[in-house]
C-alpha cells in the first residue's frame, strides 16, 4: 500500500534568495546543447587540451602513496605544498608572495562568492568595467552592492575616470588579461595607472586572471598583483590550463584579508577537496604546465584566427569586433538598431547560437552586442555557423 505523505511544503524564500536569477548562459547552454547545434556561447574550454592519462596517473599515485592523507578532512586553507608552488610562480624579484597569501577555493567562483561576503554590504559601490564577467555580477549581487560601471574603451576600463565614481566604493573588479566577454587585454600603462590610482583611494582591486596564461604571443603582461601586493586581490584558477570538472581555483591577497576569507569559507566548504589539490599538485610539480600551456595556446590561437578570418568574410562591414591576443572570446558589435536577443531566436532557429552581450552590462545595457567563443567549436562548423549569423544580420540592415 502507498504510504499517505503530509501536504508538501509551501516554500518562503529568504530575500536574498527571491532575487537569484539563473544564469541567462546556462539557460542559453541547456538549448544550444543539441548536437545539431553550432554552438558559440559556452564559455567552456576545449576539452581536446583535458589530460586525462595524467590525472589518472596522478590519482593513482595519490591515492597509493598518500591514501588516507588524500581521503581525509584537511586545511580551509588548502593544501600546503600546492599554496607555495602558487607562491612561487606568482612571485617576482622584488615582489614576493608568501604561502599565507595564498587561499584554495573550489573553483576561483567560490573566492567572487566569498570577497562579495567579505567586502560588501548592502548598497556598497562596487566599481566594475563595462561589460564585465557575469558570474561576478551575479556572485556579488547577492549582496546587494550598488554597481558602478566604469567607462571603457577599445583597450578596457579607463584609468583617469575611476576617481570621479569612486567615492565610498568598497571594491574595483577588473580582468586585465582576455576579458570576459570581450577579450580586450589591458596594457601595461593602464595597469600601472588603475594601480597607482586605486592605491590612492585606498580602494582593494581585485584581479580576475583565469585567462592570464593563454596569452597567444609570447609571455603575458605583468600582473597589477606584482605591481602592488599590498592592494591587489588576485585570483587565479586551474580551470582553463587543466581542466574545470576538478573545481580548483585560489585567490591571492594579503593576509588580513586571506584570513578573513578563510572564516567565510569554512562556513561556506570547510576546505576545498584535499585528494583534488594532491592530484593538481602531483601533475603539475615538475613542470607539466610549461609544456601543456602552449598547446592550448596553439589551439585556441588557431581557433580564434579561423574565426577572424570567418567574420572578416561574412560579416557585414556595420559590425566591428575585437580581435584578442589569448583566451576564448571575440566581442562583436552590430548596427544599433539589432537587439542580440532577437538575433539569437532566429539564430538558434538556423542551429546557430552565441551570448547576447545585455546580461553582461552591471548597468544600461548595449542590446547591440554578443559574445562568441570558438574554442570548442571545430575550424568548418566555425565557419559555416559564422556565415549563417552573417546571413541573418545582413538581412537586418
Ligand atoms: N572569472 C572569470 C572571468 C571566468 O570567466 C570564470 C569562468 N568562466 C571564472 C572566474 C570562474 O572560474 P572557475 O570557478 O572555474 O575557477
């Protein structure tokens, strides 16, 4: 006989909670994960560059050697020999980092998640370019800061206009490095600048670099971290030079801070998975990423060539985009009078999808704008999908 249950629950949602959305980029993902569909809106790496042999080996020998270290609880901060090879490679002569500046998290979107908890209360101005990556709008915005966007340019957030909207801000987030979405880069003389004049004002930066090393000629800028220890908060993250299945990701910041994040991730994970950070470590302790890196440079410089080379052919000459030195993303921009969002409908109706540039924006939005990834997408079907959007904006002009 069935058992009789109680009514369900009617669920009251904290406020908080009432205002989440979902992620228009997870949405988008759940349609454009049809087979048929030539997708340009994930934000997900090729998982041709995943080593998967090594992981195996790695796990193994983990779990062989240091088994029961591996399956036990471990440290919020993280594993010990991990945070000082973070350490190491992230320090220069003269700007050296300490193993206590290093915090673990499980994916650097945890360290969004916890700096919004750490640094925002409800209404404080957080300082963010436009556009800028959206899960850290999104992670921020379940504390209810008061988004300031920072005016932009061809070459990324504007230095000089950051005093003027800076009064009483509590936080500046910025991606130098191949920005999500747009994958502009900034130059060193605006790093140097936004710096010296965050510094100033006594305002944290935070640098979001998951990109940094997936720079497509030669070696990357130097880092805003390097150039002010003190007042940088960077994060960094496995997920684009490993893999993102593993979850691992750090943030770098002084130890006032670190310590204060880690209280906030206890509460939130207690640690981040010590057999996940055993196995990063045993990949990547003699050198591994020296030599993977570049091959997931040559692949998505490729990729991102034959999309140039796609747009420049089938694009109309009323649409612009950027063409970026690393990482996974092109920004492109139509004509004013084309809302993306309508594109997309009649582009995932011709098995073709990219992001709308709107849910990018803190603010007013430009309707006009959409991101593209070609990372996972192979050399003809980039073409042929780039062609047929082309179709479908020149019929709009
Ligand atoms: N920052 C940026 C700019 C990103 O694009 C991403 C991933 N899409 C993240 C942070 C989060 O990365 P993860 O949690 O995988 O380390």
């Amino acid at each position: 006989m069935k058992p009789e249950h109680p009514a369900p629950i009617e669920w009251h949602f904290s406020q908080r909670a009432q205002q989440l959305q979902s992620s228009v980029i997870r949405e988008i993902l759940k349609v454009t994960m049809r087979p048929e569909i030539i997708s340009f809106a994930g934000g997900l790496p090729s998982p041709e560059t995943f080593p998967v042999e090594r992981m195996r080996i790695a796990h193994d020998a983990v779990l062989s050697r240091q088994g029961k270290t591996a399956l036990q609880y471990g440290t919020s901060d993280g594993y010990a020999p991990l945070r000082e090879w973070i350490a190491d490679s992230l320090s220069l002569e003269g700007s050296r980092i300490m193993p206590e500046q290093v915090l673990m998290l499980s994916g650097s979107q945890q360290g969004l998640d916890l700096l919004g908890k750490v640094l925002i209360d409800e209404g404080s101005k957080v300082l963010v370019e436009t556009p800028s990556y959206l899960g850290a709008l999104q992670a921020f915005s379940v504390y209810r800061p008061e988004f300031v966007s920072i005016p932009t340019d061809e070459g990324g957030l504007i230095p000089e206009a950051v005093p003027e909207i800076a009064q009483g801000a509590r936080l500046l987030y910025a991606l130098p490095n191949f920005q999500n979405p747009t994958g502009r880069t900034l130059s060193v003389e605006r790093r140097s600048a936004l710096v010296h004049t965050c510094a100033s004002l006594g305002l944290p930066l935070i640098e979001d670099d998951p990109y940094g090393a997936l720079s497509y000629r030669g070696n990357p800028l130097p880092k805003m971290l390097n150039m002010n220890p003190g007042g940088v908060i960077y994060m960094g993250s496995f997920s684009k030079v490993l893999t993102p299945g593993i979850r691992l990701g750090y943030v770098v910041a002084p130890t006032t801070l670190i310590r204060k994040l880690e209280q906030a991730k206890q509460a939130a994970d207690l640690h981040t998975a010590q057999l996940t950070q055993m196995v990063v470590y045993e990949v990547i302790k003699d050198g591994f990423l020296d030599s993977h890196i570049p091959t997931i440079r040559s692949l998505y410089a490729e990729q991102c060539q034959v999309m140039l080379e796609a747009l420049e052919e089938f694009f109309p000459q009323e649409a612009s985009w950027t063409r970026p030195e690393g990482g996974m993303f092109i920004w492109v921009t139509l004509p004013s009078h084309i809302d993306s969002l309508t594109l997309l409908d009649e582009a995932i109706a011709q098995n073709v999808a990219f992001v709308p540039g709107a849910p990018f924006y803190a603010n007013t939005p430009a309707l006009n704008t959409l991101r593209l990834s070609f990372v996972t997408v192979p050399p003809e079907k980039i073409r042929e999908g780039i062609a047929r959007l082309g179709k479908l904006i020149a019929a709009k002009l």
